[in-house]
C-alpha cells in the first residue's frame, strides 16, 4: 500500500507516485494499491473547449502503465473519474462526510441546513444531509436542503448568486470537495448571511488554499471551515486565519487498507 497525495505541487508528488509503483512491481510485490487522498488534475475530467486534454484520465493511464493492481481516493471530485481506469483496477472512493457529520453534531446548530454551493454538488450535500438522519443518537436534528445557483463571469469569478431554499435564522452548513482560492466558498457565506443564516460553517474534504483564500476566509461571514487532512495544511495558512479545523481521515483510510488486504 502506497500513501501518497497528488497535491501542489501536483507533478513532483506525480511522478513520486508513479516511481514508487514502478519501484514495488520491479521487486516483485504481489500487489501494489496506490492509496491517494486527493486525485490531482481531477477537475480536469472532460473536454469543455477544443485541443485541451482530459488531465484526470492521463493520470488514470500512467498510474496503470507502470504497475498499478488498485486506488484508494478520498471524495474524488467527480465519480466518472473511477471509470478513467480499465475494469481490471478497481478504484475505492472513500467519503470523508461522516467524520464531519459527527463533528458538527456536537456543535449543537440550530435548525442546521446544508448547502451546495452549486447545481452540480447536489447529490454531495444530499449525502451529507441525509449523514445526520444515520447518527446512532435519539436527538438527531432535522436537516433540510438548500441550493446556491451561481453564474460565472469567467473561470474561478462568480458573477451572480441564487438562493434556493430557506436558511433564515437557520444554522448553515456549506458542503463541497474542495477549497481552492476560497472565492466562491467566502461569497456564498456572505450571501448566506444577508438572506438571514444564523451561523455559516463551511466543510470540504480537501483544503488546497491556493492564493488568497485564507485572508478570503478570514475576513468573510463563515465562522468555521472544517476539512479532511487529505491535504498537509501550510503554516502560513494558519497564521492567516484562525477559522480552519482539520480533521482526520486516517480511520476511514485504515479501514479501506484492513478491508482490501483481509477480503
């Protein structure tokens, strides 16, 4: 079992990866699974313009050219990506949302509701949501569902913002894969905040942090963001913002590694 996340920078931790499969096939391992929390280049999962390649499926090849028998992904960014691979690797998508579910219990939230911060992460708030009604508790709390309808101006710049649903006087979760550069995330809060949230939480598998997004995090409405620790947390983020809480997926993970090795 090879550990080891594709995160900035993506192509040194890449090719470590690619190497160290190719190092276990040469000494003749019975089997090598390549254990990766975050999937890079997984946005890159479709052609949306001429001449650009499909990044995601490139890695999904290379990983299986030079030895690769099965992956382990932490909350891949879309689950088509598990098709990139060929019927003989079989790929385990681990969902990191239990681990924040039980977290977020204890915050005892007032009329909590979830939120996708857009159209296409429905199915991944809905999930979350419905993670509260499986709580081995009696005061499970009742959670409803809402949807923000986003228009972009160009790539990474939000234009417009839409809310469907109620959140007011409502605690409000913001659930999706990943925080890149925090635009979306901070004004989503933001937006939350004036149709009336009572408090704004935020959680993501994978926290990249890229650019401003902790001075973005710092300064917006959101009082916590919750991530995975698929992702090593740079200091300077820390010293940035005090608003990020990681926690562990190491137990999710170890039960994937116990599940495959014993069958």
């Amino acid at each position: 079992f090879i550990v080891q996340p594709t995160c900035p920078p993506v192509n040194d931790h890449l090719v470590e990866l690619l190497l160290l499969i190719s190092a276990a096939r040469r000494a003749s391992a019975a089997s090598v699974t390549a254990v990766v929390p975050y999937y890079g280049y997984a946005r890159q999962d479709r052609k949306d313009r001429a001449r650009v390649p499909i990044s995601a499926a490139d890695v999904a090849r290379m990983m299986e050219a030079v030895g690769v028998d099965r992956v382990v992904c932490v909350d891949l960014h879309c689950a088509q990506i598990q098709g990139f691979f060929g019927p003989t690797t079989p790929v385990d998508n681990l969902f990191a949302a239990p681990i924040a579910v039980n977290y977020f219990h204890q915050k005892n939230l007032v009329k909590p509701v979830v939120v996708s911060p857009d159209a296409g992460g429905v199915a991944r708030a809905k999930l979350f949501m419905e993670g509260f009604a499986k709580l081995p508790v009696d005061d499970a709390p009742e959670v409803s569902l809402a949807v923000i309808i986003k228009q972009r101006a160009q790539a990474g710049q939000v234009s417009s913002m839409h809310l469907v649903g109620n959140v007011a006087d409502c605690d409000a979760i913001i659930v999706d894969d990943m925080i890149d550069t925090a635009g979306t995330l901070t004004k989503a809060a933001d937006e939350l905040k004036q149709f009336g949230a009572r408090r704004v939480f935020a959680f993501a598998s994978h926290g990249l942090f890229s650019g401003p997004a902790a001075d973005r995090i710092e300064a917006c409405a959101l009082e916590e963001v919750i991530i995975a620790n698929t992702v090593p947390l740079r200091p300077d983020v820390l010293e940035r913002t005090k608003k990020i809480r990681q926690l562990s997926v190491g137990k999710l993970v170890e039960g994937a590694i116990r599940g495959i090795h014993h069958g």
